[in-house]
C-alpha cells in the first residue's frame, strides 16, 4: 500500500518532489462558499461517503497482499496460489501413503527419492536452496522434471524458520527425508561455513520444525560413509567406533548423527540416519570423479589417475543410484514414529543409523572403472598416471552392509559395468540434445 504521503507529491521538475499543501485560507474561503446552500451540504456527504468506501476498499486489497505474498519476500512464498501448490503436492494418491518433505530435493538423491515417493503414490512436497555449488543448470532440470511429474519445490533454504513454519502449517508431515547438504571434500577448505550453515545450523533449524509439530514426523536423513574417518579396518561396521574425520565435510555429518541423537533423547523424534557410500548415476553430481571422468573422456581431454607406490589403485565403494533410493524409501517406511508433540517427549522413539553401499562389485579400482567408461563412451582416455609417494592413507573404504540388508531389505543389484552404462547413456543424452531433457521418465 503506497504510503499517503506519496499521494500528495507531485512533481515540480524532473526527479525532484515538492509537497503540495491545501493554503488554509484559501480553504476557508471555499468553506464558506460551499456550504452556503443544502444542495451543496448534500453533495459533500456523497463525496465524502464515496471516498470513505473506496479508502476501506483500497485497505483491504492492501492487508490482503500484506499477509499473502509481501510478507514472504521470495517469490510468492506463503500466498494463496503457493497454499495450493504445496497442498496438491503433498497429496495422497494411494492407502496408507506418506508425506514426506524432501529437502534437497533438487540434489542428485533428492531427485530420485522424490520421483519414487510420488510414483508410488505418495505426497512429496521439496525443498531447496538452489545453491551454486555445482552450477544450478542441473538443479534447474531436475525440478522442471519433478514438477512436470506433479512434484513442486519450494525455493528456500532450511535455514529460514519462517518457511519451514509455513510448510508445516500447510501440510502435517508424516515423515521428512532432509537430504539437503553442503558435500563436497575439497569445497570445505576455502568455504568452510558453507558446511556450517547447511549441515549443522539447517539441521537445527528443521529439527527444531520438526520437534515442535502437533505430530511430529520421522526424520530420515543423510549422514556420510566419511563418518568413519581415517580408518584402516574393513569392512566398516556401524557398530565401529568413528575415528578423527579427514575433512570438514567429515565433521558436520558426524556432528549431525550426534545433534539428531540429542533430538531423539530429548524429544521422542524418530530419527534414521543414512550413511551414503560413493553415489552414482543419471542426473548425478558433476563434481564427482566419475562424472568429470566421463566429460574428459568424451571430449578428448585427459584424465588424472592417482596410484600409489605399492601399485594399489585409489578406489571408492560405489554404489548405484536406484539401490540407493531403495535404501530412502525403506527407511521411511520403517522408521517406527516420532512419540512427541509441540515440543513434548511422551516417549522413546527410534534412533537408528544405516550403511547405504555396495557389496556386490566392491570395493572398484580406478582403471577398472575407467575401462568401463571407455567402453560405454567408445573411445580411449588419455591417462595421466600420477605416482603418489608419501604417507597418502589410500586404504579401500569397504562397506558392511548386513544390517540395512536385515532391517531395510537393502539389497544393490546394480553392478557398476551396468550402473556406469546406464550413466553414460544418460550423459550422452543429456548433453548431447538438451532440449529433449524432459523425455527420460
Ligand atoms: C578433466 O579435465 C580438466 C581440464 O580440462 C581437469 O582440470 C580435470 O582434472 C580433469 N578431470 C579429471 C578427473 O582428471
Ligand atoms: C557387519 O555388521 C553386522 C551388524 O552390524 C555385525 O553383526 C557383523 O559382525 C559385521 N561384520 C563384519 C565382518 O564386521
């Protein structure tokens, strides 16, 4: 609503303002004049009447747009058509189906999750942050493609307790699967808050939405294989102890498995941590060695492989994306509910924590790994062979995955020649013909 002031500026030369202001004598004048007959006296009430209705007109249009949309300052956030989108979302298509909030849910595994969520009938409303980490042309594609699937994402950050708030007004979670995270190893040197803020400070803040809600929901949510540090023994087990994290990244996500504990203890949350092994995929992080593998190969560039002095070959315990979505959407179905309600325990809730990797082809080495790629690509790579000395800890992250196998029915049948064939046909696709982004579901 224009302030009233603005009414009464007009202007007197370019880009400058003068208040125009009634001269009071002048006004007597006219006073006297117009009220000198009951013609007039009439008049005036009309005007007067009439100017009266379209003030309170114009004050109502006002506070309406006050509450519905200015109040939220991105994006229509918080208004009448956003209500509805949100609500049609987190719909239900199926008996006993869930509704999940997926933060994230632009990321690589948020994509994934959400789609099978909705596939199968369930209400699925995401959340993210559309950060620049990897550049957000991806992100953005992946959400015309969740949306084209009935799936809508807000665009906000976790962080922001009034959004969340506002979500959890509209729709009355039953489960929340906070995929949202600052990843990346290498990022956390030079933006070592960026992990702070997302993995710690978000986490908070959504823990704290959740534990308020009349109903809680059961949160699941994405710790990190990089939990178990520097560690030597394999496989890991997730009744190992975690060793000293070998990066900042290491530490918020360990920090994570001990503030949702707290939340647990203290306030009956249901609570399933996930700890990610090497994800990979179609629609999968451009960041990841595998993928900038794939681009260098098909462009003809070289690719850099590291090998230790004893001949053992750097490798990752990778593990397919479909597997993994499996592992997601398991543990929101068994994740056993949340006791508490506005903030209240009545109870003790489950705390669980899950190794999500492989067991079929693991652990890979880099040169198998590059064979693959130049099979499904059909063409050579260019090694460049880095001999790495020194006190490099090289040591094969080997998963134990036999309790997500007992309690989630967790079991990868994606091996990586096929998981890797299946990438790189969708990386040719995608990049090949970028208008046809939509066709693949
Ligand atoms: C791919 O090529 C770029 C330069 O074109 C290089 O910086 C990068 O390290 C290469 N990626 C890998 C995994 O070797
Ligand atoms: C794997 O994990 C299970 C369940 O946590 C445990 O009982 C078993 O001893 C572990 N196996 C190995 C080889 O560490």
């Amino acid at each position: 609503m224009p302030p009233l002031e603005e009414a009464l500026l007009v202007p007197s030369s370019p880009g400058r303002f003068k208040i125009y202001r009634p001269q009071s004598h002048i006004m007597n004048r006219a006073f006297h004049r117009c009220f000198a007959s009951t013609t007039m006296v009439l008049l005036w009430a009309l005007i007067l009447i009439a100017f009266t209705a379209s003030y309170l007109t114009f004050v109502d249009t006002g506070n309406r747009y006050l509450h519905h949309s200015s109040f939220w300052d991105h994006g229509g956030i918080g208004g009448i058509q956003w209500e509805k989108k949100v609500r049609s979302s987190a719909q239900i298509l199926r008996a006993d189906g869930i509704s999940v909030l997926v933060t994230g849910a632009a990321g690589f595994i948020g994509t994934h999750v959400a789609l099978a969520l909705k596939t199968r009938g369930d209400g699925v409303v995401g959340v993210d942050n559309f950060d620049n980490y990897y550049g957000p042309s991806l992100k953005r594609t992946r959400r015309a493609l969740l949306e084209a699937h009935g799936v809508f994402i807000v665009d906000g950050d976790i962080n922001d307790q009034r959004l969340l708030a506002k979500l959890f007004d509209t729709v009355a979670f039953t489960h929340v699967m906070h995929l949202a995270a600052q990843v990346g190893v290498r990022y956390g040197v030079d933006n070592p808050y960026s992990y702070v803020h997302s993995n710690v400070a978000g986490l908070v803040t959504l823990l704290e939405q959740c534990k308020c809600a009349g109903r809680q929901p059961a949160v699941v949510w994405a710790s990190s294989g990089s939990v178990y540090g520097v560690n030597n023994k394999a496989p890991f087990s997730e009744s190992d102890p975690a060793n000293p994290p070998a990066s900042l990244y290491a530490s918020t996500k360990k920090t994570g498995e001990e503030i949702t504990h707290t939340y647990n203890r203290l306030y009956g949350l249901s609570i399933t941590g996930l700890r990610f092994f090497t994800v990979y995929g179609p629609w999968g992080r451009p960041d990841m060695v595998y993928f900038s593998f794939t681009r260098n190969i098909s462009e003809g560039t070289p690719i850099t492989v590291y090998r230790v002095k004893d001949r053992v070959d750097l490798a990752r315990d990778f593990i397919y994306i479909d597997d993994v979505v499996k592992g997601c959407v398991a543990s929101l179905d068994t994740s056993g509910k949340s006791t508490g309600s506005g903030g209240k325990k009545k109870g003790s809730a489950p705390y669980r924590i899950f190794n999500l990797g492989n067991s079929i082809s693991s652990p890979v080495t880099v040169p198998a790994m590059v064979r693959i790629l130049e099979d499904s690509l059909g063409m050579k790579a260019k090694m460049d062979v880095t001999d790495v000395t020194g006190n490099v800890d090289f040591s094969f992250p080997h998963v134990n995955i036999s309790l997500a196998q007992k309690e989630l029915g967790y079991n990868p049948t994606t091996d990586l020649q096929s998981g890797l064939r299946k990438f790189v046909k969708w990386y040719l696709w995608y990049y090949g013909k970028p208008s046809a982004h939509l066709n693949q579901f």
